[in-house]
C-alpha cells in the first residue's frame, strides 16, 4: 500500500515540475555545501596524518629555545630576531638567464647571513641569536642520560648564496649528518635519490639537490655549483615530494623563483612547529651537504638546528619529554621537545576546528533548504486542501494522507540529496586539486566514504520528511468537509 | 438501511453559528433511488455528508445496518466511507494530476490493491460508464460529462451499498445531465442506494423517496407512489 501511496507521491512531484525542482534545489545546495566542505575536510586530514606517520609517532623534535607550548616552541621568538635575519623575501633565487643571474643588492643586504664570502663574519651574529638557532644540545650526551631514547640526530639548516655559473641566489642548505641520514630518513621525506647516488665520502665536497631546485637551477649529477663560495660537486638529485609550499603566501615562489627562505620564512611569520617540520620534510627546494663537511668548511654559527631523537618502542612519550628536558637543563642547553604526535594532534586539532566551523555555516544552507522545502509544503497542504478532501471522501485515513505529504517532502529531500552528493563529490574532487598545492599538503583525495553518503542520504530524506511533517500533519487533521469545500 | 434520528448539526462561521439541520429523522431505504430537494442553505448537502460519514452530527444519531456511526473514530469513518460509501459530486472532485483511470483506481489503490487489480477495475469501472476510450487522460482533458462519469465510476469501483450524489448534474447541459441521471438511476437495479441531493425537480420526478428540506428540517416526505 505504501507503494501505492509512494507511486501517488512520485506523479504529484513530476505534475509540479518547477516548483518541486526549486525545492529540491534549496536542498541539493546545501547538501553539496555540506559533502564538499567534509570530504575536502577529511582528505585534509588524512593526508596530514599521513605525513606525520611517514615521519613516526616515535619521533621527538627538540627545537631550539624554550618559548612555552609546544606550538609555539620554535617561532615564538623568530618573529624578530630571525624576521631580520632571515625572512628577507627577497632572498629567494633571482632566476634571470637572460641578465647571467644576479641578486638585488636588497636582498644581498637583508639576508646576509653568509653573503659573500663565507669565510666573513656575520657581523650581527651573537651569543643569544646562536641559541635561538641551536640548542647546543650534544645528541650523545642526551643519548646517554634519557634512555629511552634510541637514536638522535640534529639538523641544521643554513641560508647559502648558491652560483651555478648561469644562476645565483640564496638557497636553503640542510645539513643532516650520515648518522642522521641513515636514522631518519623520514624526516625528510625518505630521502629518496632519484638520480646519482647520496653522499659517499665526507672529505669530498658532495651536494645532494632537492627536484625543485635541481630544475630550477638546471642541474644534474656531475655538476660543480658554489654554495657560499666554495665548490661542490652535485651527486645525487632527490626525488620530488609530494608537497610544495608553493602558493602560500609566496610570491617569488609563484613567480617560478625558488623559495630558499621558505623555512625562514615559516619561522618568522607563524612559527607553528608543523611548519618547522614541513620545511624538513619538504626536500624539494633544498640542497643537503653533510653535517660532517659543512662543519668543516661553512661557518656554522648563524645555521638553526634541530635535533630529532626515536623514542625505544613501547615508552612514554611524555615521560621521555620530561627526561630529555631534564637532560637539556643538565647540559646547560635551551630546547623544547615536541613529539610528532603533539604536532600531530594539534594540527587535527585546528583542522577539525576549521572543518566543524565551515561545516555549520554550510548546515545553515541546508537548513535553508529545509525551510523552503516546508514552505513549499505548507503551500502545497493550502494548494492540496481539495484534493485532501477527495481523498478522504474515497476512503483515504488521516495517517495515509500525512504519509503521502511526508513522502512527497521525504522524496524532494532525497532527491536534493543525491543530486548534492553527486555535486559536491565532483566539487570536492576539484577543490582538492585546487586547494591541495596552497594547503601545503600535495596531492591528496576528498574522502567520500559510505559513512557520508549514506549520512546525507539519510539526513536529506529525514530533513525533507520533517520538514514536511507539519504541514502533512495539518493536511491529515482537515476535516474532509471543509476541504472539499475549499477551491 | 440509513436511519437519521433526531439529528442536529451546528456549524461555527466566524462568530455566527449556523444551524444546518434541526432534528432531522429520516429512513433511507435500501435498493432505492432517493431524492432531497430544497433551497440553498437548506441543510440537503450536510445531510449527505451525514449519511456519508463525511461528517458527524453535533447531535442525534446515524445508523447504517443497525451500527452507529456517530461513535466511529476517525479512522473508521474512513474505513466505512472506502467500503459502503461511493460520492458524486457537483464539482466532480477528481484529482487533477491523474489520469483517468488512477481517479477511477484510487480507492482502491488507498485500500491496499495492487495497481495491477485496481487498474483492471477501474477499466471495468470506466467501461461501465463508457469512456475506456479516455482512459489515459486528465481531468483538464475532460468535459464536464466526462468528468462526471469518471467521477461516478470512481464512486462504483468498490462496489459500494450506497452511492450518495450532491447535485451531479449541476454543471452539466441537460442532456448529459439526463445520461448522468439515466446512470445513476440505474445502480438502484443493482440494490445499491442511490441518495441525490439537487434543486432539479425533474430528478425528483424518479425517486422512490423524496425529501424537501427547508431552514434545516424535514418539510415533507413523499414515498415513490405518491411522488410519480
């Protein structure tokens, strides 16, 4: 019987054309508001995870300088300070073929912190700005006194000018140690050789390049570059990551330059500990010598590092923080350490925040729709009210009338929702191309997963019934005299 | 057998109450073609609605085969009206947005037939009042005799006892009101009771019962052989 009902319900929606498709639009966008903001939200998400769990939730970070929680840690300070120093935008590589390649006398001045020669001092260099870099922590003293730990490294990162011959400019120069390249090669991004071979011999003069930078500066395994003045030979080309901080809030990147500051420039803007990790892990626009040479040949005293330490599978992770912090006092060093799990739930944290917050404002577009579908209805109740009479003079009861109406809406609602579904996947699956490179996390998917369609399907029909219950309530409750009387 | 007993209903019109009937008794004979005249505002169509369970009386008593319907809930009202009662009425009242056929099947299709069943049914039904050559169409598609005699095969689909008709000829021309009529004066040989409400005494010319009605109350009474 219900299907008899369902197949009166069906004919009134396709004799009403227009106005059920109107309805059913109000629904479809707010439906579609709803599924792309979540699956975007969620692809988000997950491929943030996905990127701490490349690098490992038994990782700690000890960033240099205490500066409070664990956002905060690294770029409390930087704003000034390194701002100065550092986050000269204009640092980023001047990529002129046609000219021969040569940086403003701008961005000379602002981001010289080994301008030139590198055997100049950093005149500006100092005791309390080399602590802000580095926390002086000795990794196999730390080893030692937390034992819970079962390997540490440190990283250091350094601004370079870099000369191809055809090309200059300043570069990101990381400099892991052999030790910390066979640890944590997660840290960054797997350190994934594409072409050449990664670093054999630590007297040689050997540089491994990022892809971004490799064809940016048109390089390949063989060739000598100077990176602040002295020769290197590249060795090995990295493999491109999935990421790029391309787009945010870069224009020398947008523009096809290279992006040297961008890690400086994370510090020094916002400073969260996830943009510290995101510049390491991002390898693309770096180069890497070996701790071990750039010690030997770069003056390492303007150079920030951070020291990455694997805690022993199966201890406490806040219990390690509290020795490690503990063994930072003990060594007379400054640093905060941060396990990726931290960074990890605070980044979900404020994406969680952002997706709840965009997915109320689109749930007021569907409560819209849901007005208007009432509205609609309570119309159509008005329109109906002789037909109502009809109805219940051939037998009809009250609750198969309401039935009727309430599948009527039910449908316009499940309609509206399908159609939104279909719309927001697609639109989902285009802002995730759009978003993915300026979110800084590459390529990732929209997540529509059984979870959500069938949520929406079911909320879209429940919200088109309930919206029609009134109106369907007040249709059964007409007095059939009345109604027949109604024109 | 319909019994009306000392029946009153009072209607609420904004602030005024309006007395439609005023203690009406009356017998309405089985198999009978009966016939209720009166000036508008009589009470003719509320006591239709009565007979019909459309409606219930704000006092008095109807009784249909013994049973009162003044008691019946809601939903059993509905219950009688699908099996013992089949309308007719003035405006037609078919739904718009079916065919001709679905108005015709819609009682039964409330009633929990398959639409296979209902659809042979109301062939049949539309048979009986010749039109299966309008089967597909809409009421807009209609005429007015049309419409009516769809309306009327639609009242016989369920084959009710009583066929309650509040002036089925109203909007038609003459002729297709006398074919109207032809028809429903025909179902009494099938033992249906058939009760006419109209102001045309041409109709009144063929009842087996005809009742006038003014300001609410029985005015007179005639049986079939004093009215022919």
């Amino acid at each position: 019987m219900s299907l008899n009902l369902l197949r009166l319900a069906l004919k009134n929606i396709g004799s009403r054309k227009t106005r059920s498709w109107l309805t059913i639009l109000g629904v479809l966008v707010g439906v579609t508001a709803v599924v792309a903001l979540l699956s975007i939200g969620t692809g988000v998400q997950e491929a943030v995870l996905q990127q701490f769990e490349d690098i490992g939730y038994d990782i700690i970070l000890i960033a240099p300088m205490n500066a409070g929680g664990p956002g905060r840690a690294v770029g409390g300070p930087g704003s000034g300070a390194m701002g100065g120093r550092f986050a000269a935008p204009s640092a980023a590589l001047v990529d002129d073929s046609s000219s021969g390649g040569l940086f403003s006398p701008d961005s000379l001045g602002a981001g010289s912190s080994e301008a030139g020669d590198a055997q100049e001092q950093p005149d500006r260099a100092d005791e309390a700005l080399g602590r802000m870099l580095s926390s002086g922590l000795d990794t196999d003293l730390l080893l030692t006194k937390v034992p819970q730990l079962v390997e540490a490294g440190t990283l250091g990162t350094q601004i370079h000018p870099v000369d191809t011959g055809a090309t200059t400019g300043f570069l990101r120069v990381s400099t892991p140690s052999m030790e910390f390249l066979e640890s944590f090669p997660s840290v960054l991004g797997g350190f994934e050789i594409a072409g050449g071979r990664t670093f054999t011999n630590v007297a040689e003069n050997q540089v491994v390049v990022g892809a971004r930078s490799a064809e940016l500066l048109q390089l390949a395994v063989g060739d000598s570059i100077s990176i602040g003045g002295i020769p290197f030979v590249v060795v090995g080309i990295l493999e491109a990551s999935d990421q790029s901080v391309e787009g945010a809030g870069d224009a020398a990147s947008e523009e096809g330059g290279l992006s040297g500051q961008s890690l400086a420039q994370n510090l020094g803007s916002s400073g969260s500990a996830d943009l510290v990790l995101r510049g390491m892990t991002n390898t693309d626009d770096s180069l890497f010598v070996l701790d071990e040479r750039a010690s030997e040949v770069f003056d390492t005293r303007g150079a920030m590092s951070v020291t990455i330490a694997r805690v022993e599978p199966g201890a406490s992770i806040s219990e390690t923080k509290d020795a490690i912090n503990v063994a930072i006092g003990l060594q007379e060093a400054t640093g905060t350490p941060i396990s990726i799990q931290e960074v990890a739930d605070e980044i979900q944290g404020t994406l969680s925040l952002i997706e709840t917050v965009l997915a109320s404002i689109a749930a007021v577009a569907l409560i819209v729709g849901g007005v208007g579908l009432m509205n609609t209805m309570y119309t159509a109740v008005l329109e109906r009210t002789r037909e109502i009479g009809i109805l219940k003079s051939v037998g009809a009861r009250d609750g198969q009338v309401m039935t009727l109406f309430l599948i009527d809406s039910g449908l316009m609602g499940l309609i509206g929702g399908v159609l939104g579904l279909l719309l927001g996947s697609l639109l989902s699956l285009f802002g995730t191309r759009l978003l993915g490179p300026s979110l800084g996390v590459g390529s990732f998917t929209p997540v529509i997963d059984a979870g959500l369609v069938g949520g929406v399907l079911a909320f879209s029909f429940v919200l088109g019934a309930l919206s029609g219950a009134w109106p369907a309530w007040r249709a059964s409750r007409l007095n059939p005299v009345d109604a027949l009387a109604a024109e | 057998m319909l019994v009306l007993q000392d029946v009153y209903k009072t209607y609420r019109m904004g602030d005024t109450d309006v007395r439609a009937l005023r203690g009406v008794s009356l017998e309405l004979p089985p198999a009978a073609f009966s016939v209720i005249m009166g000036p508008s505002g009589s009470g003719k169509s509320t006591l239709m609605h009565l007979a019909g369970c459309l409606d219930v009386p704000t006092s008095g008593c109807v009784e249909y085969g013994g049973h009162d319907l003044t008691v019946l809930s809601s939903r059993e009202r509905a219950a009688f009206r699908a099996a013992e009662v089949g309308f007719v009425f003035q405006k037609y009242n078919l739904v718009a947005n079916l065919s001709a056929m679905d108005n015709v099947a819609l009682p039964l299709l409330l009633g929990g037939s398959t639409t296979k069943q209902a659809h042979g049914r109301a062939r049949e039904a539309l048979e009986t009042v010749d039109l299966l050559d309008r089967i597909g169409h809409r009421p807009a598609k209609l005429s007015g005799g049309e419409q009516q005699r769809v309306a009327i095969a639609r009242a016989l689909i369920g084959d009710p006892a009583m066929i309650l008709a509040d002036e089925p000829t109203g909007n038609l021309d003459t002729a297709t009101g006398d074919r109207i009529l032809e028809l429903l004066h025909g179902l009494t040989e099938e033992d249906k009771s058939v009760i006419v409400v109209t102001h045309n005494p041409e109709i009144a010319a063929e009842a087996d019962l005809l009742v006038h009605l003014r300001d609410g109350r029985i005015e007179s009474l005639q049986r079939a052989e004093v009215a022919r």
